[in-house]
C-alpha cells in the first residue's frame, strides 16, 4: 500500500500492552516535492491504536478483523493525504 514507507519502534514496558500506528505527513510548502527537507514541518498522525492481544491473538478471527481495521485505516489515511 505505501512500498517506500519506513517505519520506527518505540518500546514502552508498560502494561496493557498497546499497540500504536503513525504517520509522518510532511508539509514542504510550495515546492510540491515529496521529499522532506530541512526547514519542512512534520505532523504525526495516529492511524490506529489498539490492544496487542487482538493483533498477535491466537484467535484467528480476532486478528484478521484486527488487520481487516488497520487496512481501512490506512487506506482512509491514503485517500485523505494522498
């Protein structure tokens, strides 16, 4: 869905454990380049958050509803940013 996206981890010990998706939009102003520059502003946006246990569940049924909620997420974020 995004083949250039690159992504970042950030670990917090800290129970219930949860599970947080962003994005980076980059505002570059005029120049209309996807490229981010120095001086170019980022807003974070959450895409989707939720418990772990629904993603890595052995329940089947569970995760793919889980995955079938993070698709739509993102393609909702890829609609509106796009």
């Amino acid at each position: 869905m995004f083949p250039n996206a690159e992504f970042e981890t950030h670990c917090k010990n800290k129970y219930p454990l949860r599970i947080t998706l962003h994005a980076k939009v980059v505002d570059n102003g005029e120049r209309g380049d996807s490229d981010a520059k120095d001086g170019d502003t980022a807003t974070k946006i959450m895409i989707w958050s939720g418990d772990q246990k629904r993603l890595f569940q052995k329940n089947a049924a569970l995760r793919t509803e889980c995955m079938k909620e993070i698709k739509d997420c993102l393609e909702d974020f890829k609609e509106k940013y796009s």
